[in-house]
C-alpha cells in the first residue's frame, strides 16, 4: 500500500504542475467560484494522475517481470512481485472507473451549477444541483446501457445480471467505454505516426543544405519593418487592418525567430540529430507495423493470439518477450510512442483541434475535458497494445475481462484496419511533395487556388470587377 501510495503522490504532483501551467489565471479572491475552481482542479489532477498511472502501468509490468526473472532471489527486489503488479492492475481499474463515472461529472456539474431556484446561493446549493445531476445522468446511462444490452444479448440472465452492480454491470460499462477509446484510438494513432515527423521537424532544427541563411534573415528583418512602417501609419478607427497587420507581423516575427534559431544551432545539431531523430521515428513506425501484420498471421492460425486466448504463466515464471529483455524494452518504447502517436493525433483532427490546450489561457471546463479525453485513451492503451500484438502482457484485472476481447472478428479487423490506415497516412506523408510537383506539372495545382486563403483575396476595380491581389 505504501508503495503505491508514493508512486500515485509522485504523479499527482507532476499531473498538478502539468494543469497549473495551462489553467487560465484567475484573481487569487478567496469567493464562491474560486473555491469551486479549486475543487475542481484538484479532482482534474486526481483524474490525470490516475490517466498517467494507467499509461505508466504495463511497461512497469513488463520491466518488473524482466527483472523477476534476472534477479529471482534478490532481497532488495522481494517487494516487486505478483500481488504487487495486480494490485495496482485492479487500483487502476478503479480509479479509472470512479474518475470517469464520478469525480469528473461531478466536477462538470459543479463548475457550471449555480443552485437551484427559490434556495439559498452558495456551496451548499451547488452541490444539492450537482447530485441531483449526478443521479439524474446515472439513471440515463443505466437506461442506455440495458437498451444496448437487450439489443445486443436479449437473454434474460443478461438482463437479470445488470442487478449486480459491482460485478457485472460496472466491467461491462467500462468495456464499452474501453471499445470506444479503441475505435479513437485506431483513428487518432495513424494520424498520429505520421504527423510525428512534422512535430519533430518543428522542435528540431532541419539542415541547411543550399539556403542562405543572412540573406533569408535580411529579407525577413525588411518585411518586419514594411509592416511596422504600415501599421503604424494605419490610423487606429481602421481596426479591421489593424488587426491584420498585427496578425502578419505577428507571423513574421515567429519566422524570425525560427531563422535566428536555426543559424544560431551547430553544426552537429543542423545535420546529425535532425536525421537520426527522423530515421529513429521511421524505424519505430516500420516495427509497430510490422508487428501488427505479424499479430494478423497469429490470429489466422493460433487461437492462442487472441487477447482473451490464454491466461499467461504469471509474473516473475516467464519473459513475456521472444528477445528477452532486449524485446521487453522494445516493447515498452513502442508503447510510449505509441501513446505519445495518439495524443499528438487526437489534436490534430480537425474535430479537436480547439481542443487543444493553450498555456496560462485554458479555462477550466476544457481542462475537464482534456482530462477525460486523456483518461480514456490512457485506458484504453494496455488493451489496444495487446489487441495489436505490441506485447503478449496478458491483461490483469479489469482490464482482462471485456466481452469483446474474445470476439475473434473483431480483433481481426481492429489489427487490419491500424495496419492498412498506417501505411496510407505513411504513404500519403511521404508522398505529398512529389504529388504536388506533378500537379504542378500537369498545370492542376490551379484548382486548389481557392482552398489557400491568401489566394482568395480580392479587391474591387474601378470597373466594378474583382482583382487579385
């Protein structure tokens, strides 16, 4: 108990500097909202712990397994074993649980309740809001849960067995929720892996193969000075471009920055870690796909392969890794970055993309839904890295018990679809500048003129037609 409790107060400290540093500052007024903001925050932060607990859990599976087996009769490591392992399997099930179900519903409801009409405002009057809102929502999943269950297994135990709370209905409600963070997951990690080469070029500084980098930095310095000269000769009851002016100068002093940057870097940094990082991305994306077409072939012809197929020889008796533990921390790489794929693809689809948090500028009704977001792809990670075949950690707790694990077309089609989507984001990344060379070539990149808004600027004539600028 000791020990998890030190490694949970270690990820709430860092969950909690991670939220400060994007909360919005608020006036440090000790009032009504005040107070409700700090509760909420600090349930936002239980939530991100627990988020960060569930990614963090199968790699130290893993690693404790590996080192189980290394060093079986050590004093210093009788601490880590079994019990250890699924005790913190089955906490982080139900931390999950309650963070997903109740602490953050309550935490949405109570930052936008205002007390009910005809009762006295205050804290008191929030609260009574939020449970009634609370019972209320868990009256409707109950109702969306049996009407799902009756469409799905219309048996009459099945129906009897949503009676046990705790042993039916919660796993099987967690299932469905661990199904849909899989399905967002299979969207957002394809988008992920190949936008990760973008991320790190714009973090890394790329080499300078024919570029001069003063004569880029003389041009930029004189266009930041045209626009200074024009906004300032602009007069201020023009504010349409006014704030047009500010937003190109605002582009141009970022493209400043970044050639300052780049010219300031050496030369090892310019031309050796850009590639290896590059190369490095490439080679991880190339072993997660080719390990998900390996999984596809177990699956054809081992029933064992299947997620739910055995039940594993236990911690500390077997490596869990063909390679030992050289594959044991290729295992536990893949799966980072393939945490890290997904939420760097979760913000960049278009759905979410004002999603995304701003620093010092995020209020707290979209850090709750961060929070949560983040909570159920965090969930659903041990299960997708073993429905893909990344690790053959076979799932404890909770987490072991979905229905649709066992569903052999399902998880068939979840390991074709992530390697098919894959390779057609990979394909399609790499391939984006020669496809926009030839239909420049072919003289049909002019079609998509309109898409570029810069292109679509027009002003009117003296002949009442529009002209380019």
């Amino acid at each position: 108990f000791q020990i998890c409790f030190l490694l949970f107060a270690v990820l709430y400290i860092v969950s909690y500097f991670i939220i400060t540093r994007y909360k919005r500052k608020a006036d440090e007024q000790e009032d009504e909202d005040a107070i409700v903001n700090r509760i909420s925050l600090f349930l936002s932060t239980f939530t991100l712990a627990v988020s960060a607990g569930a990614v963090l859990l199968l790699p130290f599976s893993i690693i404790s397994n590996e080192i189980l087996l290394s060093f079986p009769q050590n004093y210093y490591i009788q601490w880590l074993n079994g019990s250890l392992i699924h005790g913190l399997w089955n906490l982080a099930s139900l931390f999950s649980n309650l963070c997903l179900f109740v602490l953050m519903p309550f935490a949405f409801f109570f930052l936008e309740s205002e007390g009910f009409a005809g009762l006295k405002k205050g804290i008191r009057a929030r609260i009574l809001e939020t449970l009634v809102m609370l019972i209320l929502l868990a009256l409707l999943i109950l109702g969306i849960v049996w009407v799902a269950s009756a469409l799905i297994d219309n048996d009459a135990a099945s129906m009897e067995s949503l009676y046990d709370l705790w042993e039916f209905y919660l796993p099987y409600l967690y299932s469905c929720i661990s199904l849909m963070g899989c399905l967002l997951l299979l969207l957002c990690t394809p988008v992920g892996l190949s936008r990760m080469f973008t991320v790190m070029g714009q973090l890394l500084v790329k080499p300078t193969i024919l570029e001069d980098l003063d004569e880029q930095m003389y041009i930029i310095t004189l266009e930041e000075e045209a626009i200074q000269r024009k906004l300032n000769g602009v007069s201020s009851t023009v504010e349409y471009q006014t704030a047009e002016l500010e937003r190109e100068l605002e582009k141009v002093k970022s493209k400043k920055t970044n050639l300052e940057r780049r010219k300031k870097a050496s030369a090892w940094e310019r031309n050796l870690v850009y590639p290896a990082v590059m190369i490095l991305l490439l080679i991880e994306t190339s072993i997660s796909v080719l390990l998900v077409a390996l999984n596809i072939l177990y699956l054809l012809v081992d029933e064992t392969a299947m997620p739910k197929g055995s039940g594993g020889p236990g911690i500390g008796n077997a490596s869990l890794s063909t390679f030992g533990f050289v594959g044991a921390a290729l295992e536990i790489i893949l799966i980072f970055y393939l945490m890290v794929s997904s939420v760097v693809g979760f913000y960049s689809l278009r759905f979410f993309e004002n999603f995304t948090p701003r620093k010092d500028d995020t209020t707290m009704t979209k850090i709750i839904g961060n929070c949560v977001s983040i909570l159920v792809l965090s969930s659903a990670l041990p299960v997708m890295s073993r429905t893909l075949g990344i690790t053959r950690f076979d799932l404890l707790g909770d987490f072991g018990r979905f229905n649709w694990l066992g569903n052999f077309y399902i998880v068939l089609s979840y390991n074709l679809l992530f390697a098919i989507m894959t390779t057609l984001c990979l394909v399609r990344k790499f391939t984006s500048a020669v496809r926009e060379e030839l239909l420049k070539a072919l003289g049909l990149d002019k079609l998509h003129l309109s898409n570029n808004p810069r292109d679509s600027e027009t002003k009117p004539s003296a002949n009442g037609h529009q002209k380019t600028l």
